[in-house]
C-alpha cells in the first residue's frame, strides 16, 4: 500500500452574489413593469422566458455556488427564488398557451407561501447589510401586496408592481456594489455594513 500523501487543496471561486442579485433584479423588474400596468399584459411572455432562463435556472446556480462560498443565506436565497421564478414560468406559460387554467385561489396559495418564506429571509438580512435589508424590506412588501392582489384587489396588485421595480432597483445597486467594489479594489457603492 502506497504512502503518498494526497493534499486536497481548496478552491476559490468569484463572489457569486452580483450574478444572483442581478438575475432576480432584471427579471423582477419586467415582472413588476407589467404588474404596474407600464407595459402590456402581452409583454409576459417575454417575462416567461426571463423566468426560467436568467432568473430561474441561472439563479439557482449562483445558489449552488454560495453553498461552495459557505453562504448559507445566500445560497437559500437565490436558489429558492431561482425556483420560484421557474415555477411561475411553468405556470405562466402553461396558461398562456391555453392548456391549464390557473384558478385565483391557487396564484393566492403561491404568493402567500412566499410571503411567508420572504418574512424569514428578511428577518435573516438583519445579519447582512443595509443594501440587503432595504431589497428584502421591499420585496416583503411587494409579496404582500401581491397576495392581496391576487384576491381581486387590483389595486394592491398594480401597487405590487410599482414596489416590486423599487426592488429591482434595491438589488440592482447591491449587485452593481459587488462587482464595482471588487474590480476597483474599493468601496464605490456602499452596502451600509452592520455591526455584529
């Protein structure tokens, strides 16, 4: 039997916080733009293949690689909402080519139980940073007011819409912050680190 010694050598990998905050940023925005009532309802289908493309499978692979990185929050989040996103492609696109009928009982079953996944996840930034804090802060509300929307409320649902563009926005900067903070080698974009 051999004596060699093998070294196992851990590896690094990039950050790959930008990557999933920039997938769940653009593909809520476009959601949010047609909640709002910015863009035609037509425009979904553009949402439908952002959902399962960038926001959804692209997602859950920045997801994968925060476990790597041994970010637990990071990689609950972004590979749970990455399933989200290509949950409701599935959905969508099963309705908009007419072969399932989604009663409003169950979209109001869906937003609730992200509701309340999102309350946990929040309470969880409050260990992060403000940037952080902030998206998850308006992401809580635009889920809220979604579910409320989703009981025939349209109100609330086109108010969903204008908060969830204030989300994208949030997490938008705070992937913008990761990237222009690394390649510069400075703080460019402060995230508002917390004391713990």
């Amino acid at each position: 039997m051999s004596n060699t010694v093998y070294e196992i050598k851990e590896s690094s990998i990039a950050d790959p916080g930008p990557l999933g905050l920039a997938c769940f940023a653009l593909t809520t925005f476009c959601l949010s733009m047609v909640n709002a009532g910015f863009v035609d309802k037509s425009a979904t289908i553009v949402v439908i293949a952002l959902a399962l493309i960038y926001g959804g499978a692209t997602q859950i692979l920045a997801g994968m690689w925060e476990f790597k990185k041994n970010n637990v929050f990071g990689a609950t989040a972004f590979a749970s909402y990455g399933a989200f996103w290509i949950s409701l492609g599935v959905f969508d696109l099963l309705a908009t080519l007419h072969l399932v009928t989604i009663p409003a009982e169950g979209v109001w079953l869906f937003l609730l139980a992200w509701t309340i996944f999102t309350f946990y996840m929040w309470i969880g930034t409050f260990g992060t940073n403000r940037a952080l804090m902030v998206t998850f802060t308006l992401l809580l509300v635009t889920f809220i007011l979604l579910t409320i929307g989703a009981t025939g409320n349209h109100t609330a649902h086109t108010l969903g819409g204008y908060v969830g563009i204030l989300t994208a926005i949030a997490a938008w900067y705070t992937s913008a912050a990761g990237i222009w903070n690394t390649v510069f080698g400075r703080v460019v974009l402060p995230v508002g680190a917390l004391k713990k």
